[in-house]
C-alpha cells in the first residue's frame, strides 16, 4: 500500500513538472502581433521642424565641380565672355555654348573707282571734279587753263582720262606739262580729248571726228565697246548741263605733238 502511494506521487510531481514546463515554453514564444518591432518616431511627430535645402543664388561656385559655363556670342573670335554660376546639384556641370559671330567679312571691292554719276544740275568739270579717280584731269585743265571753257554753257563731249591713265605716262611727263611754259602744250592735249557737240555712245559712228582742238580722232565701234584712238571708254554716258563725259583708259596725244621729254 505504501509503493502504491509513492508510485503515485511521483507521478503527480512528474506530471506538474512537465506541466510548468509546457507553461513556460508557451510564454517565451512571440505572438503574431508583435512580430515587427515598434517604428521610432519621426522628428516631425516629436515637433522637430522639417528640414529644408537652402537654394544657392549667389554668382559664385561653390566647388570646380559645379559649375555653370555659359560663353556669350562674340563679335570677334579672339573675345569670348565666361559667366559661372552656382549649379543646384553638387558634382554636375553643365556646359552651354552659344555660336561665336564673326562678322561677317564684307564682299571684295571691285570698284576701281572711275563710277561717275550723271547730274544735268552740274557741268561737266564739277561732276570730273567729283570724283577723285579724276583729281589729275581737273588739275590739268586748270593748269592748261580750261575751267572756264568746260565750266561754262556748252555741248561738248569730253573723253575724260583717270588717274590711272595720266600714271600710265613716261615717267616725269606729267610733272613737265603742268610747268607754266608748257601751258598751251597742255591745252592743245587736252582739248583733243574734246568734241564740239554732244554724242551719246548710241550714237558714235566709226570713223573720224574733229574735236576742239583741231585734229580728229579715230573712233571704233565693236561688240559694242568704244575705242578712241588707242582708249577704250570704260564708262560711258554721263550727263551735265554743259554735255556728256565718256571715261577712257589711255591718254591720247594730237598727231606730232608728243609729250616733252621728262628732265
């Protein structure tokens, strides 16, 4: 009877053992709601203020890194202009390049200037006189003494030399028909560049022709191009109130009456 009771006991103490222990098996394991850990709160719930990204508005970079380059049109390709802000975002940089003009280079200049314009308001010497491809012409007829003649009413028509034609003379040889004594040379020379009446280009026939000086000269007509003697008119028909000037090339001399000789 007494094994019995001992029997007994033992079991009873086994099976609250086994009991506590099932118990806190059960309270050490996690329950289904608590499995994620509680969130901290955030600095705004706890009345922290939020935080902001101050913009950079200031013309000056903080770091190579971040910079603007912006370069402006130039007038010329030896002048460029670098203006450098600040960029948002550290560590890029963004590059603009507008088009460099360059003046644009003006179309070569082909004028030889001998262009004269015609002006019926003014007479034949103040339209020569002008135009400075024409200054060694108007020289000469003051020289030879002509103002007068081709200043006053009239209807000539004058072959008028350039510059360059008066250049294309031996050296020395306009410097000795400006001379006073050689004064009524230089008359005779350039009145034989002078018809009495007034011929437009339309109307030269070829053949010779008496000009104010007395001798004739000897105009062509080909491929419609007007050659006095050995001048080609590089410009014709340019009207004044006193006649018409034609812009020849070569100075032309009356028959045995050369140029004196230069000194």
């Amino acid at each position: 009877m007494n094994n019995m009771t001992q029997v007994t006991k033992k079991f009873l103490i086994l099976l609250a053992t086994v009991s506590s222990v099932a118990a806190l098996g059960a309270c050490s394991q996690p329950s289904a709601t608590n499995t994620t850990p509680e969130q901290p709160a955030t600095e705004q719930a706890t009345g922290t203020p939020e935080a902001t990204t101050p913009t950079t508005t200031t013309a000056t970079s903080p770091s190579p890194a971040s910079e603007t380059t912006a370069t402006t049109a130039s007038p010329t390709p030896a002048s460029e202009t670098t203006a450098t802000t600040a960029s948002p975002t550290p560590g890029s940089e963004t590059t603009a390049t507008t088009a460099t003009t360059t003046p644009a280079v003006a179309s070569e200049n082909t004028d030889t200037g001998v262009t004269l314009a015609s002006n019926e308001s003014e007479t034949v010497l103040e339209i020569a006189s002008s135009n400075p491809s024409f200054s060694t012409f108007t020289k000469a007829v003051e020289a030879a003494g002509l103002t007068e003649t081709l200043s006053g009413a009239g209807n000539y028509t004058v072959f008028a030399p350039t510059d360059e034609a008066f250049a294309a003379l031996p050296a020395g040889t306009l410097e000795e028909l400006m001379k006073p004594e050689n004064k009524e040379k230089l008359a005779k020379i350039l009145q034989y560049h002078v018809l009495p009446t007034k011929v437009a280009s339309a109307e030269i026939q070829p053949g010779e022709v008496a000009t104010v000086e007395g001798d004739p000269v000897n105009l062509e007509v080909a491929e419609g191009k007007v050659k006095v003697n050995d001048a080609e008119v590089v410009q014709p028909d340019i009207n004044a109130s006193n006649g018409v000037i034609h812009v020849i090339n070569v100075v032309i001399l009356p028959p045995e009456t050369p140029a004196p000789n230069a000194q």
